[in-house]
C-alpha cells in the first residue's frame, strides 16, 4: 500500500507452509507404519492391496494438509476439523475389510483432528467414541481383540484429552488477562477524563470569575473612566486568549499518549508476552509525537500476530524502529490500524515501511528533520 510519501511493504506474507509447527504435529504419521505392515502381511489379493496401500497414502495426504492448514492454524476451525474427521473416518472405514482391526490404528490422527480443532465438550464426546469404537468394534466383528491397540488407544485417548484440557486453561487465561487489559485501558480512560475534567475546571473556572467581574467592572466605567474601561476591556482580551491556549494545550495532551509511558508500558507487555525486549534506556529528546502511535501499533501486532520471541526496538529524533524475530505477519494483522498508522505518518511528513518475512517482521518510520 503506497500513500503519498508514506510506503508500506510487505515481503512475505504468511503462509501455512512456512509455519514449521505443523510438521511436529505430523511426524506422528509415522505411525501408520502400523495399519501399513498389516496390509503387507495381510492374506488378501494383491488388488485388495494395492487399494489398501492407496487409501492409507490418502489418509497421510488429508492428515498432511489437515496439520498444515487447520491443527497448526489459529484456533475456532471447527467446521475444517469435522470435515478432516468426516474424511479420515471414511478412509478408515474403507481400510477395515482389508485388515479388520489393525485399520483402528488410524484412531490417534482422528483423536488429534478433535482434539485441536473441536470445543472442548465436543472434543470430549468424539474422543470418548472414538475410544469405546476402538475397543468394541473388535469384538463386535468378530476379529478378536488386540491387546497393543487397546493400550495405545487408552493412552494417546486420555494424552489428547489431558492436552485439550490444558490448552483450554490456557485460553481461558490468555482471555482474562486480556479482558483485564481491556479493563485497565477503561479505567485509565476514565481517569483521564476526570483529569481533563478537573483541568479545564481549574483553568476556566478562574479565567471566566475574572472575566465576569472585569466585565462587569468595565460596563460601569465606559461612562466615568473611557481609558479605565478599554484597561480593563483589554485584560479580558488577553485573559480570554490564555484561556483558550491552556485549554487546548490540556486537550493536546490527552489525545497524544506520551512515549516514554508508552515504552515502559509497551516492554510491560513484551515481557508479559514471553518476548525478549530490547529496547532503549532513555528517550532522546526532540521525538516527534507521531512515533507513540508507531510504538503502539507495531508491539501490539508483534504480541499478538507474530509468534516472536525477541522484539527490539531503536529510536532516534528521526526514526523509529521496532523488529521482531517471528515468522511474518499473517492477514489479520492487517487492517485499519496500519492503515491509520500511515494516515498518521504522512500527515507528519514521513515515511513508514513494513518488511515482513519467515524471519521476521520490521516496520520503521523515519521523519526527516
């Protein structure tokens, strides 16, 4: 996006591929090499086999994506997981005539797809029947019972279970400490406001009683004292005009946050974040306001988009510099406030860019002097 001066780049935008977590979550298709040594054993035809050894490649394949694309992606994909799970049950299915039990070896994948992409009750629910499938079905069949899938159903079942149940702790701390944010963000709006209030009392409230009584004072002499009363007329003139900068002064400080209470509270929520913060031990003089609107922006997209574990911050009078060591900015992190933000920038006669990688994201803004 390019506005005037001001220039906003982006070099790589995320994409799932690059995201490596996918690839821890599967290394576990590793263990398809159990249904796979089945199908090699198993007394059928070569044709049985070969449809066999298809539909277990299909399985890795959906499995695959399904890790890329949605286990590994941001949470609340619910309708992907249940067609991933749909998919896999059906493939599942389709591999029992050929090596009866040994097919349910697929059921940790299916476990893992609920697991992560399900509400926690819904996640529950399949998993537990998903377990009681694995266990009855054997002995429903007729196939007889396999001691080694029993236990290693039980086991990754409850596993699966224990990590949805930590994971949603997490998520429910992540949104209190998010919803005390907000909270505390409400209250120091509030307090501002009182503090603007009081202000503009302190300062008016004074200026207009002198006003009043020189007013009324200089109604009385226009007819007695001419010179007296233009005295007078005058300092009302000046006192009025003192009064309307104050005010304005009082209502400048309000909407421009101040930076060195911007970076105190900026490595506040790095730190809080888990990001290593480096970032300047003073702040020089002469910085130009519109850098506490870059500051802001720039650490709320690295704490909340960029999955970084190291962000620094440099600042001169000219520029300003904020880089993180993530893994690039997804979508969601675009939007109105980086729009605003060079809105902001240009209007300062500046320029802002963003660079943003598998390696990282940089946004800078320079002003020149």
């Amino acid at each position: 996006m390019t506005t005037g001066r001001t220039r906003l780049r982006n070099t790589g935008r995320w994409a799932p591929w690059r995201d490596l977590r996918w690839a821890f979550i599967a290394i576990w298709l590793v263990f398809l090499g159990y249904p796979m040594a089945s199908l090699v054993s198993a007394d059928v035809s070569v044709t049985a086999k070969v449809i066999g050894f298809i539909l277990l490649a299909a399985f890795a394949g959906v499995y695959l994506v399904t890790s890329v694309h949605v286990l590994s992606g941001p949470p609340g994909r619910s309708r992907e997981g249940l067609i991933a799970l749909v998919v896999l049950t059906a493939i599942t299915a389709a591999l029992t005539p050929t090596i009866h039990e040994n097919a349910l070896g697929t059921g940790p994948f299916l476990m893992a797809v609920a697991a992560f992409t399900f509400p926690l009750g819904w996640a529950v629910v399949v998993i537990t029947a998903l377990l009681a499938a694995t266990l009855l079905i054997p002995t429903w069949a007729s196939w007889g019972s396999d001691t080694n899938i029993a236990i290693i159903m039980t086991v990754v079942a409850f596993t699966m279970l224990g990590i949805r149940f930590l994971r949603s702790r997490e998520t429910e701390r992540e949104e209190a400490a998010e919803a005390q944010r907000a909270l505390n963000e409400r209250l120091a709006v509030v307090a501002e406001r009182e503090r603007l209030a009081r202000d503009v009392h302190d300062i008016l409230g004074h200026s207009l009683t002198v006003i009043t009584v020189k007013s009324e004072l200089a109604g009385k002499l226009l007819d007695r004292d001419p010179e007296r009363a233009r005295v007078e007329l005058s300092d009302i003139n000046t006192i009025a005009r003192q009064s309307l900068s104050e005010v304005r002064a009082t209502v400048g400080q309000m909407r421009t946050p101040d930076l060195p209470t911007t970076l105190a509270a900026v490595t506040t929520a790095l730190r809080a974040a888990g990001i290593d913060a480096e970032v300047p031990e003073s702040v020089p003089d002469g910085i130009p306001d519109v850098f506490t609107w870059v500051l802001r922006e720039a650490v709320t997209n690295v704490v909340r988009h960029s999955g970084a574990t190291r962000c620094e911050i440099e600042l001169t009078p000219q520029s300003i510099m904020v880089r993180d060591n993530g893994s690039g900015m997804h979508d969601a992190a675009y939007g109105n406030g980086l729009d605003g933000l060079c809105e902001r920038v240009e209007s300062a006669g500046g320029q802002l860019t963003l660079e943003s990688g598998t390696d990282g994201t940089t946004l800078r803004a320079e002003i020149e002097p």
